[in-house]
C-alpha cells in the first residue's frame, strides 16, 4: 500500500469550507484505492496570524517538511482586518511567498479549461470558445520581480522612491523552460512563449534561454508572443494556445484574466511545483465577504486535489475520474451562488451539497 502524508492548511475565509469538500472527494479516492493519506491539518495565513502571531508558524512548516505534498486553501482576510497585521506578516508576504521559495516551488501550473458543456460560464461568445478551451499555463513562481531586490526611500531631490528589480539567472529559466517543454510533449507540442524582448532585458535572457533548451525539443513548436499581445489574444482567440511559459508577475496577470475567460477564478486550481517539494492551491484569494456562507464553489480545490493525485501521488485515472465528476454536477444544471446568478435557470445549491453531488458522481466512475 502506499502512505502519504499531505498537509491541509485551509486557510482563511471560504478556504476552510472549500477544504472540507476536497478532503471529502480525497477520502473516497482512499477508500477504494491501495493507498492512504494521512492528512495534518495546519494552520496558515491571516487566522494563523492572530492566533499564533505568525501567518507561516514554525509547526505548520515542520508538518509541510514531513508531508509528501501540501494542499493549500486561499488565505487573506478583509480589507480592515488586513490593516491589523503589519505589512511583512500579511498573508502574502508573510505566508504564500516564503511557501513557495522555502519549498522551492519554482513551477505553477495553471490549468485554464473549460469543456464545451460548461460554455456558459464564459463571458466569451460560443463562436469564439468552439470546442472549448484547454490551455496549461506554466508560470515561473520563485523569481522575477517578486523576488528580486526592493529599496525604499527618499532621493536626493527629496522625493520618495521606490526600486523594485527583477532578477533571473540561466538556471532559474532554464529549468522552467525545461519544464514547459515536457508539459508539451504529453500535449499538442506547441509552446507559446510569453515575453516583452521589446523593452525589457530579462526578456531577451529568457528567450535566448528558450531558444537553447528548444534544441533538447526538436519536435515542439516554439511561437513567440508578447505579454501584451498575448492578453488581447486570450479574449480574442484563446483557442489558438495549447501549453504557455512566463515569468512570475506575467503569469500572475495572465492567469487571473484566464480565470475572467473561465467566468470565474473559482475555476481554476493550481499545482506548484519543484524538484522535491509539491503544493497545491485554487489561483484565487479567499474571498472573505462570502467566507462562512456555504455559498463558495469547491471546484478549484477539489481541481487542486485532481492535480495532487496526477502529479504527487500518480493516480492519473482517479484525478480524471474527478475532473469528470465535477463536470457532471456542473451538466446536470447545479451551480453555486458565487459563480451563477439567481434565474440563470441553473439550480442553486449550496457548498457542501457541490461537494456530496461530486463524491456521488465520482463512486459512479472509476
Ligand atoms: C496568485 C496570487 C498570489 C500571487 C498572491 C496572493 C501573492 O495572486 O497565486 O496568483 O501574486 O502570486
Ligand atoms: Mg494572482
């Protein structure tokens, strides 16, 4: 039998309702497979900060340390909330980044799907979304300008200022590249690069680097795209990309409009990746407003908990076998509050009852 240990941090606002019905759908897939998860449960992010005076506290990353793969919620409280922490312990700063670079997470997958049974969700006309969309966007996720060197003061003409750099070398961009290229070969062996050559010099590093690990990958197709272009593209024909490769702040940006072409950032779960460590998280934040109300849709952590399966724990078949259940739910006409309107003529049913609708549909499958 194989043992894992995953770490379940849930987070803050809808993340822990979100959690419970991920680690519902996980328990099913334990059941009837020669597996078992040992789930600890750690705290993570703004509660954690005002209950232990840390957003990362030293236990939850011993527990990480431990575990085979993490499986994040989305962390981050109010506005007014926010303003209680000091700035270098806000969940952000304080929590998600120093995960990502203590794990040495360097790849962010980011699947941006949509299947032609859930078309409506998308704000896109149905001639432009045809089949359907199915992009992978890999963005970079340790370097770049988040982590780059930052000065703040005052100039010599006694002007406030700010300098922010990004920085990459080789080797950071090689591998993400490397990556992206492997991710290519298991689909349509096109890579969209994404980059702004015309202005910036990390840009020009990055696709020198491209063009070097291009020659390990003689059989994909490299299309070279600026950021900007790439945006316009997104909305306009996002059928036309398959797997798309950027630094860290381009893949931030682009993946949240990917969620706006989706119909929702609650579509889109996320896999961070490095070369000892995995965790997984949705892309979005935990929207505090609704946290608590039932109403959130779990999609995007059940879809994090799909990804663990294919890509720590390799269960291909049930990681499928779960984005299927989650698309039958959504055939069958149910949705949740966050993500349909009222009179849309789907029939609105709460968090939990999402979650027990996909378990039902996944004991059919598999
Ligand atoms: C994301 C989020 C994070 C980021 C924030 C919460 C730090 O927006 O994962 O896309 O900017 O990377
Ligand atoms: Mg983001």
């Amino acid at each position: 039998m194989n043992k894992y240990k995953i770490a379940v941090l849930p987070g803050d606002g809808i993340g822990p309702e979100i959690m419970r019905e991920a680690i519902k759908v996980l328990k099913i897939v334990e059941q009837r497979n020669d597996v078992s998860f040992e789930l600890q449960e750690s705290p993570f992010g703004a509660s954690a900060y005002f209950e232990h005076g840390n957003p990362f506290p030293e236990s939850t990353k011993a527990i990480c340390a431990e575990a085979d793969a993490t499986l994040k919620g989305p962390v981050g409280l109010s506005y007014d909330e926010t303003e209680k922490i000091p700035v270098d312990l806000r969940p952000e700063r304080g929590a998600i980044l120093p995960l990502r670079k203590w794990l040495n997470t360097y790849a962010n997958f980011r699947p941006v799907s949509l299947p032609k049974g859930l078309a409506h969700f998308s704000p896109l006309k149905p001639e432009i979304i045809g089949d359907g969309i199915d992009i992978l966007m890999i963005r970079e996720l340790v370097g770049g300008l988040y982590f780059g060197s930052k000065e703040v003061g005052v100039n010599d003409k006694g002007l406030r200022y700010v300098k922010e750099s990004l920085e990459y070398d080789e080797e950071q961009i090689a591998r993400i590249i490397r990556v992206a290229f492997k991710q290519c070969m298991t689909r349509k062996k096109v890579l969209h690069n994404i980059h702004k050559n015309n202005v910036l010099k990390s840009s020009v590093l990055w696709n020198e680097i491209v063009g070097e690990v291009a020659k390990d990958f003689p059989e994909v197709e490299v299309i070279h795209i600026l950021v900007d272009a790439a945006a316009t593209y997104l909305c306009l024909n996002p059928g036309q990309f398959d797997v798309m490769v950027m630094e860290n702040m381009f893949g931030d940006i682009l993946s949240d409009q990917a969620g706006g072409i989706l119909g929702s950032l609650g579509l889109m779960p996320s896999a961070c990746i490095g070369d000892e460590s995995a965790y997984y998280e949705p892309s979005h934040g935990s929207a505090p407003d609704i946290g608590g109300k039932n109403i959130a849709n779990p999609y995007s952590m059940i879809g994090s908990v799909a990804m663990m399966l294919e890509l720590s724990f390799n269960m291909p078949d049930e990681s499928r076998n779960i984005w299927k259940a989650m698309q039958s739910v959504f055939i069958q006409g149910y949705s949740t509050p966050d993500l349909s309107k009222q009179g849309s003529g789907v029939n609105m049913i709460a968090t939990d009852e999402f979650g027990d609708r996909v378990v039902d549909e996944l004991k059919k499958l598999g």
